[in-house]
C-alpha cells in the first residue's frame, strides 16, 4: 500500500522515467537469464557429445584389438596338420607334435603382447602349450581354464584372468582367447587358446588415444565392475570402482554427475559391443563451472553496460516526452481554468477535468452521428472493405454503434454491378441508384443479413452476415434465386442488368477484405459475364488441359490477310463457341487467353507488312472494360470488321491491279472449262468475295460477266466459222454444260439467239 500510495502522487516525469526504466531492465533480466541458461545447456551438449565421440573411439580401438587376436586365434586354427592330429592322437608322432608347436611359436612371436598358446586334444585329453611341451590335462597347471572352456557353449570366447603359477614364475593377469576346434568339422575334437598379456594390450591401448583433459576408464561386468583400464593413473580409479560397487552403472543418454574423491565429473558411459566390458568417460565438473563463471562474467559485465545506457536513454525519453506534455498541460489549464495555476493543482485533478470536459465533448458528437447515421455507416462498411479498419473488436463495436448487429458468425462480401449507362448524368440516376440500393438489402433471405455501401464505378458493397460456414450448393441456389429475383425486377422497371460476385466465407471480421479482394478480382473479368450474372469465388474450376486456340489464330490471320469476311467471322463464332459460352474454364484464364489471341494476331499481322496505322483499331486492353459476354464479342467483331475496311482501303492499287490481270488471263485461258468464281479467287490467292469487289471497281464488271462476254465473243467467231459447228459443239468448247445454258446467255448479251445470230451473217456463196 505504501508503494501504491507513493506511486500515485508519483508526478508525471517521474512515472514515464520508471516505466522506461522498468521497460529496459526486465527484458534485459530475462534476455540475460535465457542466453545464461541456454549457453548451459549447450555446453552440456558439447560435453555429451564429445563424451560420446571418445567412448566410441575407445569403443573402436578396443573392438580392433579384439578383432586382431580373435583373427589371431582362428588363424592358429587353421594350422597345417592341426585336424589330423586332432581327428587321430594317438597314431601321431612326438615329432608331429613338435612340428605342431614349433608352428605356433611361429605364429605368436609375431606379437609381442601374446604370452602363450595352448592346443587342448579331447580325444587324448592332453594339452599342448607353445612354452612347454605336453602335459596330462589333470596335471596341466592351468587345467582350470580348460575345464571352464569345456563347459562354455559359445565357439569363441574370451576372459581377463591370473593365469596360475608354473614352476618359478609369478602369477600375472593376462586375457584368454578360446576357439573351438576344428572349424569345418561336425564335432568339437578340441580348442585353441592364446593369452595376451593385460599390461601389454592396455597400454597399447593406451599409445592409441589422443590427449584429453577427461578420463576414460574400463569396467569388467564380469567381475564386480573391476577396473580393468584407466587412461591417466590409478588414483582416480580406485574411486570409480567405488562408486560402481555403490551405485552401478547403466548406459544413459544423459551423463551423471558423480562424486570422486571429493570432485564432481560427469560421467558418461558405453557398453563394448564385443565384450562384456563397460567404457566410462569421467570429465571434471570445475572444467564446466570455470567456463560458466567466465560467460557468467560477460554476461554481468554485458548486462551493466546495457542497463547504464538504458537508464541516461530512459531519462532523456522521459524527459522528451514530458516537455511537450507539461506544456500542454499549462495551456490547457491556463486556457479552462485559470485560477489552477495559482493554487497549483495537480496534473490528475486538471486531467480528470479535462476528462469530463471531453465526456460532454462526446455526447454532442453522439448526438451529431446519430442525426446523420446512414452516412456514418456507409463510410464504416467501405472502410472495413478496403482494409482501413482491421481490428475485428474495433470493427464489431463501431458497428454496432451505427446499429449494425452482427449476430452470425461468418461473413462475405457481394459486390452489385448495374448497368446504368443509359441513365449516366441523368437526373434519374440518383433516385434509381438509391432505390436500387434499398431493393437488394431488403430482398435477400432472411437468414443472410446485408449492410452495403456505395463503391466506386457506380458499383455496391454489401457485407453478408449468415450462419453458413460456406457457400455450399443449397444455398448458393438460395442466393442465386434472390439475385435474379432482384435483377429480373429492376429490368421490368429500368431495363438495367446486374452482375453479381461473392467472396469466400470467413469466420471474422478481419478477413472481409480478403473476400472483397476475391468479389472485385472476380469482376475484373465480367466481360466473360451473362448480361445479369451471379458468380462465386472458385465456382469455375480450371480444365484438365486448357489449350491455347493456334487453330483459331491462324484462321483469324488468314482471313484478315484475304479479307475473307466470312472466314473472319467463323473463327470469332469457333472462339466465342469453344472458350466463353461453354463456361467451361476459369474467367481470369479465358479472358487472358483472349487477350494473348488478339495481340498475336496483331503482330502476326505486323511481320506481314500490314499497315500498323489500320491495326491500331484493335485496342487489346478495352476488353477488361467490356461489361458481358455479348459486349465482348460485338467489341471484337467490330474490330474485325473496321481493320479490314481500313486495310482494304490502304491496298495497293498496283497489286489490285496485278490480280485483276492475272485473273483476266486465267479467264481468257480456261473460258472453254467449266470454272467458277472460287476457281479464279484461289487461282489468283484471294478471297472470291474480294476478287469480285476489286475485279468490279476496276473494269466495271464482275468477273462472272466478263468471262460470260468472253465467252459469247469467241462463240460469235465459231458462228462465223462457215457453219463448221453446231450449236452443241460450241457450247462444250465455250465451257457450257449445255447448250441451253449457251443460247440463254447469248440472248441476254446480244439480243437474239445463236441461230438467229447465224441466220443475219451475209451468205459466203
């Protein structure tokens, strides 16, 4: 309570200068204490791990060594005459067994460490040893070893044990290594043993391992946790078999802390997996705790440093802070209420006047909201879809203070686009727009509350409020069938069409921008729209396999390149057709591949030679401004149709003149065939429709007229041919199928008909 009570009549200066000082020195505590404790751990974990590392070279080593005189012992095994001897004892020679000996004083002198070898016969029940010679088995002096060999059932086996007295020598340790013999037969004859001498192999064991300031011990499990091995003396040995008999030892991931003579070591331990020996890895604790105290230090000394500086930074904020505020303070209490300053009131007193002064402040613009509501909500709801607003708790209580009650749990945003531009600058537009409004919020269902605003390009708003955690087909019906009710009310009224598109669902308020992002990215492409259309994010899913239409492409730049009107506008149905009334793809896809289409043919066009003025009527980007379906394709074929005026009114005059005369000589060479208007069109390389445009503004005629001319005036020469040919006959070598075809033709040309025109000739007799 003191310190609440001395808090409270703290002066502002002070309580900013201990909340900068409470906020620097806490984190830099808690900083301080997380990397002091997390460098502890780490350095455990180097600990563990090089612990680890040398109980597996340790491991290794000692496996090699074993390896090597377990190889040893199998090669002895394998001695000439060995299985022989082994099989038939007693037909042998003494000089067989010399030989034998000899053999394994051979092998064994090879290293240094092994002391002896020893060959036991089961049949004979005798011993052969390298050093001696034969004995009995029951006076063989170390007829123990053999006897325990005996009873193991394992075919290689190994012991660390005194090997007994002999003669005159001392007792001295050694370990044994046992081998059933002979390897390849069906029944045990006998066994082979070497002893390698403990003091040899562990000190060099000892030769092979690096330098460390840690200790590596290892434990017999066969006798009473026996320390067999110490890399750095006795001393410390002595405790660790202590400890082991106390405690035992287990393999664990973590390492013990143990005390040893009186000093703490982690302990760290490894089962041989060639032996029953256990390896210990003894680190001393002061190691750790030197390295502790000296990051412990740094750390202090860092943290010091850190807490100084954010005490002077602590003070300047504070004071920063404070002068701009006291003089506020003075200005507002010399402004409200003068007489404060000569009693020196304190700065809460003068606070929480102001505090009520803001109060009544509030509820005059309260007051003031309430009279003009609508446009207040309004502006909310546009705000929250372009994102301004997005602190979903702030969102919900401004909302509820324009009197909007969200009582679903899920939103989504429609967006409402009329066509009204039959009634742009009107004084109709108003009033329609508004009543246009009214009717969507009021004729959605029941369970789908609706709050709009007004969006720019004369477009709606509206955020939905419902119960559905998504838009599943039931009630996508359900919307779909109050959207056209809408759509189909408003057109019998104003004939004006709506589009509409619905964002995804979202579970708070904070994501309705999200799915107004998805409504207005959706009409991005109503030009791939219906008149009135009502369409959901993700309705239209994209095709196995969208293929590009090169086919179209190519027909579109043929005709345009042949002014084949027709051909032209077959390839804008097959497009219309294949991508944008079969609904069949994405929106977003379609209209890009439109738009790709349109610009390759242009440069398609480009590379031709056509003239880049007349392509400049195709402008590729009106397509996004394009309201529906129809709209684009009318947009696109007018299009078509002003670029090929445009390029046949910019067609050389040279070149129309070329086909003109080209045709005229394919007339004049195959009037006597049955050809027609499209035979002469290809034969030339234009369209039979263009051919007859130019071939007329040229000589006046259509070409049918004037190969029909042709025709009469070279059947005209045969007449006169001294009655040489019928009727008939001229007709087939003029290009008539028939000779009424031919006097039809003649009548209409020349008035009369071919016989009446034979009769005028003057008589050659």
């Amino acid at each position: 309570m003191k310190i609440k009570r001395k808090w409270v009549t703290m002066n502002i200066f002070n309580k900013i200068w201990m909340s900068y000082l409470i906020t620097i020195f806490i984190p830099t505590v808690l900083i301080s204490s997380f990397y002091f404790y997390n460098y502890s751990v780490e350095t455990k974990d180097e600990y563990k791990r090089a612990a680890s590392v040398e109980l597996l070279g340790l491991s290794s080593q000692v496996s090699a060594m074993f390896s090597n005189f377990n190889n040893l012992t199998l090669q002895l095994s394998l001695l000439s005459n060995l299985n022989e001897l082994l099989a038939n004892p007693y037909n042998a020679s003494m000089y067989d067994f010399n030989v034998l000996k000899n053999n394994l004083i051979d092998q064994i002198t090879a290293s240094r460490m092994v002391q002896s070898a020893y060959v036991y016969f089961k049949l004979s029940d005798k011993v052969l040893t390298s050093n001696e010679g034969f004995y009995p088995r029951g006076e063989f002096y170390d007829k123990e070893w053999i006897d325990q060999a005996g009873k193991d059932d394992g075919e290689l086996s190994y012991k660390v044990r005194k090997v007994l007295a002999r003669f005159d020598l001392p007792q001295n340790e050694v370990i044994s290594f046992k081998q059933k013999i002979p390897l390849t037969g069906k029944y045990e004859l006998g066994y082979m043993f070497i002893n390698v001498s403990k003091d040899q192999f562990f000190e060099a064991l000892q030769h092979m391992l690096p330098t460390s300031s840690s200790y590596l011990f290892i434990i017999d499990g066969d006798n009473q946790g026996e320390v067999l091995f110490s890399s750095r003396g006795a001393p410390l040995s002595q405790y660790v078999s202590r400890y082991i008999a106390d405690n035992g030892i287990k393999e664990k991931e973590e390492p013990l802390i143990a005390s040893l003579g009186g000093e703490k070591y982690f302990l760290s331990s490894k089962k041989s997996p060639m032996s029953s020996w256990t390896l210990v890895q003894a680190t001393p604790y002061r190691i750790y705790q030197e390295t502790m105290n000296q990051k412990f230090t740094a750390i202090g000394k860092m943290s010091l440093i850190v807490m100084l500086l954010g005490f002077l930074l602590s003070y300047l904020l504070a004071l920063m802070f404070y002068s701009p505020w006291k003089k506020i303070w003075k200005s507002y209490a010399s402004s409200l209420i003068p007489p404060m300053l000569s009693t020196k009131e304190d700065e809460y007193t003068l606070i929480r006047r102001g505090i009520d002064h803001l109060i009544n402040e509030n509820q005059k613009v309260k007051a003031t909201m309430e009279q003009h509501e609508s446009l207040i909500r309004h502006r909310l709801i546009y705000e929250i879809l372009s994102n301004n607003v997005t602190d979903a708790d702030f969102i919900s209580s401004q909302l509820q203070q324009v009197g909007i009650d969200l009582i679903y749990p899920n939103f989504g945003v429609c967006i409402v686009d009329p066509d009204l531009h039959d009634y742009v600058q009107t004084e109709e537009d108003t009033k329609i727009k508004l009543y246009m409004f009214g009717l969507i919020e009021n004729m959605f269902p029941k369970d789908c509350r609706v709050y709009g605003t007004i969006l720019e390009e004369g477009r709606f708003g509206f955020i939905l409020n419902f119960p559905w955690t998504s838009i599943e087909q039931e009630w996508k019906e359900v919307l779909i069938q109050a959207c056209k009710a809408i759509s189909d009310s408003l057109y019998v009224q104003f004939q004006i069409h709506l589009q509409f598109a619905f964002g995804e669902v979202c579970a708070s308020l904070d994501d309705l921008h999200e799915s107004y992002a998805q409504a207005r990215k959706a009409m991005r492409y109503k030009a791939l729209f219906n008149k009135s259309d009502v369409v959901f994010i993700g309705d239209t899913a994209p095709e196995p396999r969208f293929d590009y239409p090169l086919a179209i492409q190519k027909m579109l730049v043929h005709g345009i390149k042949t002014m084949d009107d027709k051909k032209t506008n077959e390839a804008v149905t097959a497009l219309f057709e294949q991508y944008v009334y079969n609904d069949k793809g994405v929106h977003e896809h379609t209209q890009e591949t439109i738009v790709i289409l349109l610009s390759t043919v242009i440069n398609e066009l480009l590379q031709e030679g056509c003239d880049p003025e007349s392509l400049r009527v195709i402008q590729v980007m009106r397509v996004h401004d394009c309201r529906n379906k129809q709209q684009l394709e009318q947009l696109i074929r007018q299009w078509l149709k002003e670029l090929m005026e445009r390029l046949e009114q910019k067609q050389d005059k040279k070149n129309d003149n070329l086909y003109i005369r080209k045709a005229i000589t394919y007339m004049e060479q195959r009037y006597g065939e049955p050809i027609s208007i499209s035979d002469i069109a290809d034969h030339v390389g234009l369209s039979s429709s263009y051919l007859s445009r130019i071939f007329k503004a040229e000589t006046q005629h259509s070409p049918l007229d004037y190969l029909t001319k042709h025709r009469i005036t070279r059947s005209k020469e045969l007449l006169m041919n001294d009655k040489k040919y019928s009727l008939q006959e001229i007709s087939g070598m003029i290009g008539y199928a028939d000779v009424h075809s031919f006097i039809r033709f003649f009548k209409k040309y020349e008035a009369m008909t071919p016989g009446e025109f034979r009769k005028s000739l003057p008589d050659k007799r």
